[in-house]
C-alpha cells in the first residue's frame, strides 16, 4: 500500500499540472500551454497584451479558487464520511452547503455584504454549521448517529433552505437576482485573488488539525463504542470536526456557490486505491477535490461553446450516477467502506 | 483493583456491590437483559453511574480523561463491524490510541503491537485485511488490540459469542493464560458451562441485581439456576475430565407476573 500511496501523490502532482494547463490555456481567448509563462510574467511587470489580461487577471484566480474550493469540499466530504461512520455523507447531500448558501444570499438580501466583506463568507458559515449541527441533532438518538435518518434530514433540511433561497430570489430586484443566482448551482465566474487567498487561509487553518485528528477517523471506521474504548474522545472529535467542516465549506460555498458531490466522489474513489489510512487520504482528497474541480469547470466552459455551464451542473451529472451506484451496492451488502 | 461500591445505573442496575483484584478471571452471567453489557460499560468509564462509583485504582473512573481510562481499562464491546478497511496489524495498532494519539508510533508502541499479535497468535495474519479473515481470527484481533492497550484490566462483552467451539476453547484458555500473568481479566457469557469449567469467579446477574458472586460451583446452584436462567440443572464433576459439567434436563415454562 505504501508504494501505490507514492504512485497516487505523483499521479495527482500531475493531474493538477494538466488541469492547471486547460483551465489557464482554453477558452474564447486560447493560449498555447508554453506561452502560460511569459504572459504570465507579462501581466506581473504590467506590460499587458489582451491574452496577458485573460490569462493573469481571469484565468490565475479563477484556477487557484477551483483548485482550492475543490480541495475544501473533498477535505469536508472526507471529515464528515469519518465522523458520521457514513461513506454517503458529503456537504451538498446533508444539506451543509444549502445551508451555506443561504447564509450568503442573506448577507447579499440584507445588503450587509456590501458594507462588510467578510459578511458573506461569515453568514455562510453560521449557517452551515447551524444546518450540520441540526441535521447531527436530528439524527443522532441516544448516542447512535443513524445514516438514513442522517441523509434523509440532510435532504429535507437541504431543500427547505434551497427553497428559502428561491423565495429571497422571488422578492429580490431582477438585477439583485441574477448576481445571487448563482449560490443555488455554483459557478467559478469572477473569481479574484482576494476569494482565493480566503479559501487559502481557512484550508491553511483546517487542514493540519484534520491531519491530526487522522489516526481518530482510523479508529472512527470500527464504531465508535470501539473508538471510546481505545480512548478517543468521540464527542470532541466530532464536534470540532463537524464545526471546521462546516467552516471550510460555508467558505467555499460563499464564493463558488453550492457545488454538490466533490465531496462524495472524491474521497471514495481515492480510498479505494490507496487504502482507508486518513492521514494520506486526507492529504489527497485535497489534491484530487481541486483537481476534479478545475476539470469539471473546464468542461462547463468548453463543452456547450459559446455557452457556459455552471460548474455545480457538471459536478451534479458525474455525482448523481456516482451516489445512485454507490446506494445500490450498499443495499446489495457490501460493506459500506469498500 | 476494581471496586464497585452501590453502583446504581437507573433503571438498569441496582446496588451492586464488588470488588475485583489482580489474577482473576471472573465470569459474568445472567439471562438476556440481565445488565452484564450496562455494569461493563460502567466498569471502562463509559457511562456515568446515576448513584454510587466505580473505582478503579481507587479513581472514580467515569469522571477520568478517555486517554487514563484506556490505558488502566481495555474494553471489548460486543459487536465489530464486519467492514473494518484495515489489516489486523493496522487495527491492533489502534489500541496504542492512548499512548500514541497522532499516531506516530514509537518504539514502545511496536513492542506492544508485536506482544499483543504473538499473545493471540497473529502474527501469519498480521497483513490480511480484516474483512478477509473468519470471525474467530477477527475476535482474536479484537483481543490483541485490547491487549495493546497495556491496561493491567480487560473487559470482555460475550468474547466467544457466535465462535465455533475450537476458538471458544482456544481465547477461553488464551484468557486463562492472561489472568495467570495477573490481569484481572472480566467477560460477560452466555455459555454456563464454560463459565462453569474455565472461570475463577462467577457473578451472576438478574434483573440488574447482584444475586450471586463466587466461585462457580459455589454460584451454579440448582436454586440459581431455576429461578434466574428457568432451567431445571444440576452441576456435576465430568468423569473424564474432572472439570464441573452441567445436566440441564429442561426449560421451566414462563409463568405470568
């Protein structure tokens, strides 16, 4: 397992120099992958042609915010799979990210995210959380966590606040509207340097205490009456986790708006090839969320020319077959974690 | 090393009373329901008492960090998911989960590791996965990851519950082995004939009431056995083996409370 660990980390080193190539190099404008250099270093020293201004200015950020987002949903889709023992969880399914969404259209509705910018990413994170920890509440009797319980409230919560969205929408001006559209299916358009070094600075944050916590989420796989009894202290780990998770993606879902099943496809297709350990899973479902990003943004931007897909239509059509597939094996009974 | 002192746990147990030292390997009995899974539960620290403590090295053990009470307490619970994704060394391991809580593994670490898998005879299986092998290995792992833990206490939920009887024999006579180094080694069972022929004391548990602690001839009265397991049984010496054997003749018919 160790050698085939090696061969993952230089796979997805580079697969995300590919997806870096595309997602910089195509579009209306295309750049030839060996000029991405020297119109980049064009753009810096400020001596700017038009294919300078579309790859420093639009492509850059847009990139590190796919790569970045991507690695925020698969990181939360890994965390929450290890906390809720439940290889289905991911943040769009429980209703975390519809959560987030709201929060960020209240802050735009009430005009406050014009006078703060951290109000956005703030109220998408509140209410997140406030969605992950009803959701848990919801699911959880006695001191069992119930996976079916556990989706279905994720699903109905889910809804509600894509439909409390959809009435903001309704009763906002038409101009408001269009600008908050885009929270409901996610979309990378007009991402800048500032969203990025957001999303940076929270999965600076999150990442290395998910990394600490990772021999817990091992131990977390065997039940957690098993993990209480090898010392774990199961509450702690989940609640922290679950609050960091709601953070990374109410961060996420405040910029690129809701974008389902990163979280879900990610993580699981990585554990099968390199086995379940969290410590290296964690590490790559970072990599490999922004890479399946990047790519899915790619193929929104490209597929239907002139058109543009929603990046969260591209995610949601690979991730549905995937959930379906995943929800019949189960019931055929194969164990969930294979 | 364990002393359980008007243990209540409402309404599940009442007033229990006991004290447990070094060497035994104690046999915990009762019908289905009885509280053996609740009173183990409360031993490791799991639950807090509703009235009286638990104490174990004299602390009250349910007000201790999880850390201090997995390396004084290993405790097995009944059942293991069947769908564990690791190798037996690899879930071993995560019985060093108190000393070495990142996971970075020292020195240390790996001798117990290493004892744990040789004390119940894994160290073929150490690298198959744990889905793969048969459901007396997995309990034996199980064992080895309590071990692991180092904890001088082992708290057993049904150990030998739906094993073939050569591994029932063979993690009996391994426990044996453990309680002799001077582990106090608890199990709860259903067999009464193992708990008869293999453990140094039976406490015998009904309706969340202590009503027998002793030696295992001493609890197996034909009394206990009729009115708390409603079976007609007699206890006698096997004249093969020597070791105490039960007759059971017959179910007593339930009669309405």
């Amino acid at each position: 397992m160790r050698g085939r660990r090696a061969w993952v980390f230089a796979a997805l080193g580079l697969a995300i120099l590919i997806s870096a190539a595309l997602e910089v190099g195509i579009g209306p404008v295309s750049v030839p992958f060996w000029q991405i250099p020297t119109d980049t270093v064009r753009y810096l020293v400020g001596d700017r042609g038009l294919d300078d201004v579309v790859v420093g200015a639009i492509r850059w950020p847009r990139l590190a915010v796919a790569l970045l987002a991507g690695s925020s949903l698969a990181l939360s889709g890994c965390v929450l799979q290890a906390v809720l023992r439940n290889p289905m969880a991911d943040p769009g399914v429980i209703g975390v990210s519809s959560g987030g969404a709201l929060g960020a259209v209240i802050a735009v509705a009430t005009g406050l995210s014009s006078r703060l910018s951290a109000a956005t990413p703030a109220l998408a994170f509140g209410c997140g959380l406030a969605v992950a920890v009803i959701v848990y509440r919801l699911a959880t009797h006695g001191r069992r966590t119930d996976v079916y319980r556990l989706l279905l409230a994720g699903v109905a919560l889910g809804s509600l606040c894509s439909a409390v969205i959809t009435a903001i929408l309704d009763l906002s001006p038409l101009q408001e509207m269009q600008q908050m559209m885009f929270w409901l299916f996610g979309s990378l358009d007009g991402s800048d340097w500032r969203e990025a070094f957001l999303l940076a600075a929270v999965n600076a944050v999150v990442l290395p205490v998910f990394l600490r916590f990772g021999f817990a989420y091992d131990i977390l796989t065997t039940g957690e009456e098993h993990a209480e009894a090898v010392g774990v202290d199961v509450e702690r780990v989940k609640r922290v986790s679950l609050g960091l998770a709601a953070l990374i993606v109410g961060v996420a879902v405040s910029t690129t708006g809701v974008i389902s099943f990163v979280g879900l496809i990610v993580p699981h297709i990585l554990r099968r090839v390199m086995g379940a350990n969290h410590r290296p899973l964690l590490a790559a479902s970072a990599m490999g969320g922004g890479v399946l990003l990047t790519l899915s943004d790619f193929v929104g931007r490209t597929a239907v020319q002139p058109a543009e897909l929603n990046v969260g239509i591209v995610t949601s059509c690979l991730g549905v077959p995937f959930f379906l597939y995943l929800l019949f094996r189960r019931g055929r009974g194969r164990g969930a974690w294979r | 090393m364990i002393r359980m002192e008007h243990l209540d746990y409402y309404p599940i147990l009442r007033d229990i009373c006991a004290d447990f030292g070094p060497g035994e390997l104690v046999g915990l009995v009762g019908p289905n329901g009885a509280g053996k899974t609740t009173l183990l539960r409360a031993v490791a620290g799991l639950l807090r008492p509703t009235g009286g403590w638990v104490r174990v090295m004299g602390e009250p053990i349910h007000a201790r960090k999880p850390g201090w009470r997995a390396r004084h307490v290993a405790y097995l619970p009944q059942f293991l998911p069947d769908d564990i994704p690791f190798t037996v060394r690899e879930f071993v391991e995560m019985g060093r989960y108190s000393h070495a809580p990142r996971g970075a593994l020292t020195p240390s670490d790996v001798r117990a590791v290493d004892e744990a898998l040789e004390a119940m005879g894994l160290q073929p299986l150490e690298d198959a996965s744990l889905a793969q092998i048969s459901g007396g290995e997995r309990q034996r792992a199980a064992i080895a990851r309590c071990l692991a833990q180092e904890a001088p206490i082992l708290l057993l939920d049904e150990p030998i519950a739906s094993l073939d009887i050569h591994y029932q024999l063979d993690i009996l006579a391994r426990l044996r082995a453990l309680a002799a180094e001077g582990r106090l080694v608890i199990i709860a069972l259903h067999h009464l004939e193992l708990a008869l022929s293999h453990c140094h004391r039976t406490l015998c548990l009904h309706r969340g009431r202590l009503v027998a602690d002793g030696s295992p001839d001493e609890v197996f009265t034909p009394a206990l056995l009729r009115a708390v397991f409603r079976v007609d049984a007699r206890p006698f010496r096997d004249p093969h083996t020597g070791a105490l054997r039960l007759s059971v003749s017959a179910a007593i018919p339930s009669t309405p409370e």
